[in-house]
C-alpha cells in the first residue's frame, strides 16, 4: 500500500451554513495504479484530489502514507510528502509564462543539485516529452498541447510515486487530449508511478484500470 484514504470527510463553511463536500471516502492507491475518478462538476472530486495531494486539510478522517498517518495541519511534513510522492497536473498548466520550459523544470526540482546538473536534468526530461527544440522558447508562444506536455515533464521532474491530474485534457480539443492521454499513459508507466485522473469526460474515465464516480461526495467503484 502506498497512499491510503479513510473515511476522509471535507467540509466547507460559510457564515449561514456547512456544506459537506465529501462525505467518506475510502480509497487504496498502489505504485502502478490507473485510477480514474468521474463525476459531474460539483460532485467532489477535486475536491478529493486536493485532498490526496494534501493541498487541503481534510475535516475528518485520515490520509495515510506508507503505513504512516499524516496530520494534514503539519505544513513542514506535508511539503516533505508532496516533493517525495507526489507530481500534480491540472487542466490550465499553471506554467511561470516568463519562463521558458527549461527554466519552469529548474526551478520545478527540490533536490539540493548544482545548476548544471539541474539544467542537465531538465533538457533530459524535455527531451524525453519531445521539447528540446522549444527549450529556450517563452511559455505563452507554445501551443496548447506542448504546454501540457511541459506540465507533465514538471509533474515528472522530481521522480514522484504518484501523479495525481485534473481533468489534464479539459483545455485542449480531442485530437491534442488524446495524445496527451497517451502521453500520460506512457510516461506514469515508465517511471512505475500510480496515475490518478479526475474528470468529466466518459472516454477517459473509461481507460481508467479502477474507475470510480463520484457523485454527491460519495466515491463508488464502477
């Protein structure tokens, strides 16, 4: 077991009432899953995502990694998790636009690395996503597709156990979404990590191994 969800509860406040956005989830991820999770927007699941990649506290319940429980309030350990475990990929890049893609992997790597062998492992990854000629290149004049691909490179950088994207595809027209999902696919499956995908889109909740729906904060196997 790598990463293990029990009986996680979010909730979110306001000043007139408490609403209870997910309702407890159960959920075993191990090295090398495909997990899908569908829903319609609303239903919870970034909000679950956000929760697995301890972005947010959880209310109630428990994430557990290795075996080893974690107080999602403990913002140090937290950190020292997400470097070590997890790679995050979301539907819009959230690429730094006045960088270029070499530079948005560099600063991307936690390891204590000289800047040349940052640099080295960089162009590596982007060679390895097919970028090395638009290494040097500024953000905004990639294309949608290219974008993502150094988003994945980036989730990629630091070796994480665990990719964890949100709706990766949303942004992008079919023919681009599907060869970014096939790029998905292959790289989680060289580097042995799991792969969780939240989305709305029934064609890519379906390649999933284990898919889930999610549905009024409740997460069911399908």
């Amino acid at each position: 077991m790598m990463i293990e969800c029990v009986n996680v509860k979010k909730d979110f406040s306001t000043d007139k009432n408490v609403q209870h956005v997910l309702k407890g989830i159960d959920l075993t991820i191990e090295q090398g899953d495909f997990i899908t999770i569908m829903g319609k927007s609303g239903s919870g699941k970034t909000s679950f995502l956000n929760c697995i990649s301890l972005l947010t506290e959880v209310t109630e319940g428990q994430i557990i990694v290795e075996g080893r429980p974690i107080d999602t309030k403990n913002r140090k350990e937290i950190e020292q998790i997400r470097q070590d475990y997890i790679g995050l990929v979301f539907q819009n890049s959230n690429l730094i636009p006045c960088l270029s893609p070499l530079e948005n992997l560099i600063i991307a790597i936690h390891e204590n690395l000289s800047y040349a062998n940052k640099k080295s492992r960089a162009m590596e990854m982007l060679e390895r996503v097919g970028l090395t000629s638009k290494h040097s290149h500024k953000t905004p004049t990639l294309s949608g597709g290219e974008m993502q691909r150094v988003a994945i490179a980036r989730a990629l950088i630091n070796n994480p156990k665990m990719i964890l994207c949100d709706e990766p595809t949303g942004a992008l027209d079919a023919t681009t979404g599907k060869s970014i999902m096939d790029f998905l696919l292959e790289m989680s499956a060289s580097y042995n990590s799991a792969l969780v995908i939240v989305t709305h889109d029934h064609s890519i909740g379906s390649l999933g191994k284990r898919q889930y729906l999610m549905n009024e904060g409740l997460l069911n196997e399908i």
